[in-house]
C-alpha cells in the first residue's frame, strides 16, 4: 500500500514537472505574403525578439515560449482557417499578430468558439475594443481614437484655429478616420476648409489640388495609407501643394513599409502615434539596440507593440499562475506592465491598452517626437457593453 | 472663366498625361490581339515589370534616360522569350482564345508574386529626371508631365508609321491577315509573330517606366491599370490602333472630366458602363474588325 | 472552346459507347473517398481537418459552377466571385437578423443569386471569349467595391456574430461531421443533377452553343435564351455554395468577392478538369488542401500554385480527370467489349 502511495505520488510530481517543463505555445496568424507583408514582418521581428529574451530569462512561469507562424495572407477567410488549424492542431495557448481589423474582429470569433484568448498589436478599428468587442480579445497597440487625440492636441497647440482641409480614400476607413480626428479637431477650435475622398488605389491625385489650392488651408489632414499615400505626397510635391502647408495624416499614413519611396516628400509630416523609435528611455534604447542588432531594421510601431505583448502575457500567466484562459483573462484586466513605451495598462472594461501618446514629425527619415498626451487623456471612452 | 481655368483645364491637362500612358499600354494589348489573336491578361505585370527593372537599372547607376531606352529592349526580350516558349505551346489548338487567356492569366499570376519575392511587397521609389514646375496662367505644369506627354506622343506616332508605313510593319499586317499565304511568300511567320508579342511587351515597359516616377513602383500596380488599358482596347476595337489611341484619349478625359461632378469612386465603373454599352451596340468596338470575337 | 480537347474526354454518343462510365466511376470514387474521411476524421476527434474539406466542399459547389459555364458552354467567367459572396452575404444578414434557419437562408440566397444572375447575364450574355470575360470581371469588381464601403454590411471589416445555422432535429452548422456530411449531401445532389441535366436535351444545346452558336440559331433554337439559362443556373449554384460558408466560419468578409476567389475557382477547374464536372470538385479538394498545407511551410505558395497552373494549361490541358477519363474509359470499354463476345 505505501509503495503505491508513493509511486503514486512521485508519478504524479514527475507528470507535473513534465508539464512544468512543455513550452507554451504561442500561434502567430500574421500576413507573411501580399501587400501587408511588411508589417507582417515587423510583427515576426518583435515577437521573435521578445520570445528569445523571455526564454534566455527563463521563459514564462519556467516553462519556454514557442511561437508557431501561420500565414493569412491579410485576408480573413484564410485567417480563420490558420487559427483554427493553430488552436486544433497545434494547440496553442493564445494567438496574436492579425494586422486588419476585419482578420481581428472574425480571428476573435474562433478564438471564443475554442476558449482561447487572443491579442492584436496591430489593428487600430476602434470597434475591436468597442462596439463589436469581446470576452477573449485583447490590444497592446493604441487605437484610432487614441492617435487622433494626440494628433489633435498638438494641433491645437501648434496650430491654433487651423484651417483644416480633410483628404482620404473613399471606402469606410478611410472615412471614418477623418470623421474621428475632424470632430477631436474640431472640438479644440479647428475649422473645415472642405473635405474630399479619392477612391482606393488611386494614381492621380492632381484633380484634387485646384480644389485643394483654392480653398487655402494651413493645415491638410490625409487618411491614405501605403501606395497611396507615396502618389499623394510626391504629387503634393510635384504640384507645389505641400509648401507652405502642413500636412498631417492618421497613424498608418507614413510608416516604415513606404517611408522609403516617399523620401524627402514626406518631410514635415507630422501623425499621432503610440511609438517612436526616438523614444528617450533607456527601456526603449535597448529595445532599440537589441532590436537593430538582430534584425540590421528600425522597429516601427508594429514590432514594438508585438514586442510588448509577449511581455504582457509572460506577466499575465506568472501573476494566474496558470495558463487557463479564465485566469489568464482575470490576470490580463488592469495588468500594468513595461514596454519601450513606458508603462502600459490594460483597461479592464474593453481590453483596450492605455498608454501615453505621441505626436511625431518625419524628418530625413526619422520620426522625432514633437507633442506627448498622456494615457488618460487620450484613452477616450470604454464603448465596451458585452461585458 | 475662373472655373474653365482652374477646374476643367487642368483636370484636361492631367487627362492628357494619363491618357498617353494607357495609350500605351493599349496599343501593346490591341498589336498583340490584332497581329496574334492572343489575349494577353499577363500585360499588367509585364507593365509592373518594366518599372521594377528600371527602379533596378538606376539602382545600379544608370541614369533614368539610359534605363528608359534599355529596360524596353530588355523586356522585349522576355516577351519574345515567352512567346516561343509559352504561347506558341497552346497557339496551334482549335480555340486559342480561352487556352491562351488561361496560360496568359497564370502567367500573370507568377509573375506578380516573383516580382512580390525579388523585390519585396514594399513600394519603391523613382526619382523624376526632371524637377521642376512652370506656372503658366495660374496652372500648374510639372515638367515631367509635359515630357511624358510629348515622348509618349511621339512613340505613338512612331508605332503607327511602323505598322502601317513601312515594308516591316506590311509584312507583320500580312502575317496577322493570312499566315500560310504569307509564309509561302517566303516570311519566317513564327519569328514575326514572337517578335510583335516583344513588341507589345516592350511598348507595356516603356510605359511602366515612363509612369513610375509619378506613380509609385510596387509588384500588384499592373492589375488595376490593365483593366482600364482592356477597357480601351475593346471599345476601341480589339486589334485597331486607331481606337486604341482614340478610345485611351477620349476615355481618360471623360473620366477625368467626370470626376468633377460625380464621385470618383465611381469613375471605373462608368468606364466599365461605357464598355458594357458600347458591346450591345457594337460588339466589335468602335473601329474593331469583324470576325474577331 | 475546348473543343478538341472535351471531344477526347466525352466522345459524341454516335459511336454507342456509354461515355460516361468513366467520370461516374471516378465520381463514385470520390464521394466515397470524401464519406470515409469524413468518418475516420469524426472518430479521431479532429474537427480542424473536417471543416478544412468542408471548405473545399463549399468551394467546389464554386467550381461547379465555372465549369458549367466554361467546360459545358465554353463562357470564361473571371467573375463568378460576385455571386458567391453575395449568396454568402445574403445568408450572414438572413441568420443574423431574421431567423438562423438553414433552409430559409439557403432558400433566400438562391433566391437572391437567381435575380443577380439574371441581370448580371442580361448584361454579360451577348458576348464571348475575352469580352465575356471581362464583363463578368467588371461587375464582381464594381459590386465587391460596393460593398466594401457599405458600412451597413459591415463595410470593409465584413461581418462578425453570425449564428450558427440550424438544420433540423438538434443538427446545425456547428457540429463538424454532421455539417460535412449535410454539405457533401448538397455537392452530391448538384453534381447529379448536373451530370443528368447534360443528357437532356438542354444539355445538349450547351453543347451546341459551344460548338457552334450559328447552327444552333438555325434550327430553331435561340442560343440567348440558353446562355442566359445557363448563366443563371450558374449563379444560384455559386450563391448556394457562397450560402454555406457564413454557417461554417461565423462571418462574411469583401474578400469572399474579390478576384482573388474566382481566379482560384477557374485554376481549380483548370487542374481538375474542365468539362467534367466531377474535376473541379477534385480540383476544389485538392487545391484547398494544397493551398493549406504549402502555406504553412512557405510564404511562396501562391507562385507554386500558380506554376501548377500554367503547367497544366501548357502540357495538361485537360485537367486531372480529363487525362485520367480515357484511359479509365479504354480499360472499360476493353472490359465490356470482352464480356460481350
């Protein structure tokens, strides 16, 4: 009888020490190919960075991380495919890395279906934490409305009673991003020199300039984003539009995947954003350094917050000490952590993360801060009724 | 007045710049259908092409005018390579149409994604070779756009004395009319058909390099831009030059006069409701000619 | 239009052979191949693996309807996208917000897909070849755009929270085998309605139009009236298929529309068999598996499969059943012929 007691319970203890020492699988379901392949790969930057820093440290809890790519091809038909495979078949603990809202917002779907949690570091739709949010999803990065109030304020600011011209591309996005940082504009004294949209893909933008010159705006905000915003910005210069005006644009406007083809154009282009590399931190510094080193890139603000998310969750599981989706969930609401951006908080009524913003300035290719908000100012409202 | 100036003359102006460049695209699309009977749907990538080889000439010191003469030549060698590889595969079956539509198709799809593996999904960037703009009666002439205006004009002109004012374009017209009569006089009509699909490719490239500086450089850019150039071409008439350089004019400046008055979203959809149109009426386009489906 | 090439794989029934044997046998093959995975999937618990083939399935009923337009009347739709993704929205917003009843749903989609189709073809029926082509290209390309700015259908984030469908009797669209097998029924019951409908005289007219519309004017019957028929059949069995897929993935997103599907349907035609009509629903299969399992190892896998593709346009022009049709013919004819003696 005793020695099977203790077989018993040393069986036991080796099966926990067993499943001590399993890694913890983490699913990436990024876009790997297509258009939005580089910001897939800044996401595989970030997160293999963190991941080899956490587990050279220790890993999670003693136990290692493993990341497992899948690619979704930015469409959300594939990306729910890929997550369920990673959830099914490879039975990962939690996944991250979808880039368009409309992968988040379907990917947050399977995720509940399979009791799993799930993060977006990318994805800035304000109804992923609003309207449409959910129990079992979460976001590192900051949100629309956060980058416009920070965009806003230094508007207000530099610009006081700036005579606004709105540019964007015709489809929902597009529009609604202007709506938002027009009524934060316009709510801190900015006026409205007219509004135009472009349609997505657009070439040609010099239609536009005469009805752009006349109407004589000191400031143009754009919602344009990749391709599109490398016609505009080097038409604008081409037209002589940009002198003397200054343009400023949403968060995914100018970012590192077309800063290069812009070039000098996009000089003086200033958007509110959650990072930037210039960052004066030491945090941020080595995060920098480390990052350069490994990956001979800048991280832009999609490898940072992919970055950051791994740490959140390291920090979630060790305080749950569990890796059990409601507690891991319970641990997540309110959980402050570190990340080259400072401390971020998870707001516990709609999983969005708080953290102080940033308004930033293109310059030779660098993004130099210019204007800083801080977390409460710029969170906005908790939209959040499902729970 | 104010508004003839400032509104509608410079949307005519811009109508123009663009209107060259799928001119030029067009007329590579109608020369290969009308010469060959082959549907390229690979023309949009071999356009990408063109400006992707170019972003790469210059990155090795060439300068833009040299990458402009060179980059077509070489591309005229991929599209001859293709055709006696590719095309004249599925060339010899009872319908070519639908075969060469699904080989040309495919051949696109590979193409945009090798271009997305060697050069990356990222734009790229182009300098324009000529800075600067003039100010004249209060509207704007970058000019870059002139120059693309005037050397896309001239190369049209060009493509329509070779075709039909010398002894070379007379033999590739016979070809394209009646292929064993003309191979019995003595023409090597295989190496005449491969060379009008190099052709039509290289004038595609010119095109891509000419634009590329004004548009941005980026592996799917070909997709969009075809449709309009099929557009043009099937409402000009598959295999006419001459409504492929009237219908790419007239077109371009409706849809960019349109833009003034109703949404520009809706702006390829008026030239797809035009096509549509011009179909049930004519369905071999405006100058098309018949027994070409 | 691929005339020469179907002439090999179906011969006229003047010779008095049974030209169809063949693609029946391969058909019998594949549906009990799908039924058996189906089974040993649902015994080892898998669920990733089953609503993967139902995928296929979802896409095959796709493929079925390009072939029905390109293999059977010689029309290239590059467009057949439009009324996948508008069956697939109609049956979203019908479970979402009227009742998350499969038949009404499906019923409602079909329904819509019959009207879209009938005006779609008004407009794309008198042409041919590329013109065709373009034209169904054209109006997928402006619908898709539509939708993608309507915010009431979710605009471009698509829409998330569609229920899952229920059948009757405790089944619904959530349960993986039970849906599989629901979807693999309906595949089944269209390919056969299909394979049937092609030896009907009206089958025979799409043959005609294929072969030479002129003659088919001549002797009585309008080849308008046909195309048009066809073009609508086509659309309610892409709209079908397009229903189903909100009851498997919980949402409907632009991208069911872009081109991006209906150039997959066509190269899943293509390498499966064009004219077959069992093909595509291999093709189908294949290639989403494919699709899956190549782009877990590369991020190159939309080249690979497109080299696939103009490889099988080049050297293989009939497709997969389309090459193994004749030879699986001559063995049973061979067969036959010694019975008979």
């Amino acid at each position: 009888m005793k020695t099977v007691f203790i077989a018993t319970l040393t069986t036991l203890a080796a099966a926990a020490a067993f499943a001590q020492s399993t890694p913890i699988r983490i699913g990436v379901v990024t876009p790997l190919s297509g258009t939005y392949a580089g910001i897939g790969q800044q996401v595989r930057w970030g997160l293999d960075l963190a991941a080899r820093e956490i587990n050279a440290a220790g890993g999670v809890a003693g136990r290692q991380l493993e990341l497992i790519y899948e690619d979704e091809e930015a469409n959300p038909a594939v990306a729910v495919q890929k997550a369920e495979k990673l959830f099914q078949v490879s039975k990962v603990d939690f996944l991250t890395g979808t880039v368009n809202s409309g992968s988040t917002l379907a990917v947050g779907q399977v995720a509940e279906r399979n009791g799993k949690l799930m993060a977006t570091t990318v994805s800035f739709a304000d109804s992923i934490t609003g309207d449409k949010c959910s129990p079992n999803v979460f976001r590192v990065n900051a949100r629309a409305g956060m980058q416009s109030a920070a965009l806003a304020d230094w508007m207000a600011t530099t610009r006081p009673n700036a005579n606004v011209f709105y540019l964007g591309p015709d489809y929902e996005m597009g529009r609604s991003t202007v709506a938002a940082f027009k009524s934060a504009a316009e709510g801190k004294g900015a006026k409205s020199a007219g509004e135009v949209f472009a349609p997505l893909d657009n070439k040609d933008y010099s239609p536009y300039f005469g009805q752009i010159r006349s109407s004589r705006p000191t400031v143009i905000y754009t919602s344009v984003a990749g391709n599109d915003t490398v016609r505009l910005f080097n038409q604008m210069a081409e037209f002589g539009v940009s002198r003397n005006v200054q343009v400023v644009g949403a968060s995914g406007t100018v970012t590192s995947q077309n800063l290069a083809a812009i070039g000098r154009n996009a000089d003086g282009f200033v958007t509110g954003v959650g990072y930037s590399p210039l960052i004066d931190s030491p945090e941020n510094k080595r995060f920098v350094t480390a990052f350069e080193a490994a990956n001979k890139a800048l991280p832009d603000l999609y490898g940072t917050d992919s970055y950051g998310v791994l740490y959140l969750y390291k920090a979630a599981v060790e305080k749950a000490r569990s890796t059990e989706t409601d507690r891991v969930r319970e641990a997540m609401r309110g959980m402050s952590w570190s990340t080259p951006q400072g401390v971020k908080t998870i707001r516990a009524g709609d999983h969005q993360a708080m953290q102080d913003m940033y308004a930033v300035r293109v310059n030779s290719g660098k993004f130099e801060i210019v204007g800083r908000v801080s977390a409460a100012a710029a969170i906005g409202p908790d939209a959040c009724t499902r729970f | 007045m104010d508004w003839l100036q400032f509104v509608l003359a410079p949307q005519v102006i811009n109508g123009l710049s663009i209107g060259v460049a799928v001119v030029l695209m067009a007329l590579g699309l109608t020369i290969i259908f009308g010469l060959l009977d082959v549907i390229n749907m690979a023309h949009g990538e071999f356009y990408a092409l063109g400006a992707f080889v170019a972003v790469a000439l210059i990155g090795m010191g060439l300068s833009f005018w040299l990458a402009l003469l060179v980059t077509p030549v070489l591309l005229a060698l991929v599209g001859y390579l293709s055709e006696r590889t590719l095309v004249q595969r599925v060339f010899h079956s009872k319908d070519r149409h639908t075969l060469t539509l699904l080989l040309t198709f495919g051949l696109g799809v590979v193409m945009e994604d090798a271009l997305k593996i060697v050069f990356g999904a990222n734009p790229l960037r182009l300098e324009a070779p000529i800075q600067g703009a003039t100010e004249m009666l209060g509207l704007f002439f970058p000019h870059y756009r002139l120059f693309v205006m005037l050397f896309g004009g001239a190369v049209i002109a060009a493509v329509w004395l070779l075709v039909f004012r010398t002894p070379l374009g007379a033999m590739v017209r016979a070809a394209a009319f009646d292929r064993h009569m003309t191979a019995s006089l003595g023409v090597p009509v295989h190496k005449v058909y491969a060379a009008t699909f190099a052709f039509g490719v290289a004038l595609a490239a010119l095109a891509g390099v000419l634009l590329a500086p004004m548009y941005s450089v980026f592996p799917t850019m070909g997709r969009d831009f075809v449709f309009i150039a099929f557009s043009v071409v099937i409402i000009g008439g598959m295999g006419s030059i001459k409504g492929a350089v009237l219908a790419g004019l007239v077109l371009t400046q409706v849809q960019s006069i349109s833009s003034l008055w109703i949404s520009p979203v809706w702006s390829d959809p008026l030239l797809f409701g035009i096509m549509v149109l011009v179909l049930v009426w004519r369905p071999q386009g405006l100058f098309g000619r018949l027994g070409h489906a | 239009m691929l005339e020469s090439a179907l002439a090999r794989v179906a011969p006229a029934s003047a010779t008095g052979s049974r030209p169809n044997d063949a693609l029946r046998w391969i058909a019998a093959v594949f549906f009990v191949s799908a039924l058996a995975f189906g089974l040993i999937a649902w015994a080892v618990g898998d669920v990733f693996f089953l609503r993967l083939a139902t995928e296929a399935l979802i896409y095959g009923g796709l493929a079925l309807s390009v072939d029905l337009l390109l293999g059977r009347t010689g029309l290239l739709p590059l467009g057949q996208a439009l009324f996948f993704g508008l069956g697939a929205y109609v049956s979203a917003l019908v479970l979402k917000h009227w009742d998350a009843s499969f038949w009404l749903a499906l019923g409602v989609a079909i329904g819509a897909s019959a009207l879209a189709g009938l005006l779609g073809g008004l407009i794309a029926i008198r042409s041919k070849g590329v013109y065709f082509a373009l034209i169904s290209f054209g109006l997928a390309q402006v619908v898709s755009k539509v939708i993608y700015n309507t915010r009431e259908l979710g605009a471009s984030d698509g829409l998330i929270g569609v229920p899952a469908a229920q059948v009757g009797g405790g089944l619904t669209s959530a349960v993986p085998l039970g849906f599989f097998l629901l979807v693999l029924t309906l595949i089944f019951i269209v390919w056969a309605l299909l394979s049937l409908l092609m030896d009907t005289p009206f089958g025979r007219q799409l043959a005609a139009v294929r072969g030479n519309e002129q003659r088919l004017a001549f002797i009585g019957v309008d080849p308008w009236r046909v195309k048009l028929a066809v073009f609508v059949l086509a659309a309610m069995i892409a709209g079908a298929s397009g229903a189903l897929y909100p009851m498997l993935r919980g949402f409907v997103s632009p991208e069911l529309m872009f081109f991006q599907v209906s150039g997959n349907a066509v190269i899943n035609v293509i390498v499966g068999g064009t004219g077959t009509l069992i093909g595509p629903l291999l093709g189908s299969s294949l290639l989403t598996g494919l699709r899956s399992v190549v782009g877990s190892w590369t991020e190159h896998h939309h080249i690979a499969i497109g080299l696939l593709f103009v490889a099988v346009v080049i050297m293989a022009p009939r497709g997969l059943v389309g090459g193994l049709a004749p030879w699986l013919q001559a063995r049973l004819d061979r067969r036959g012929a010694k019975d008979r003696i």
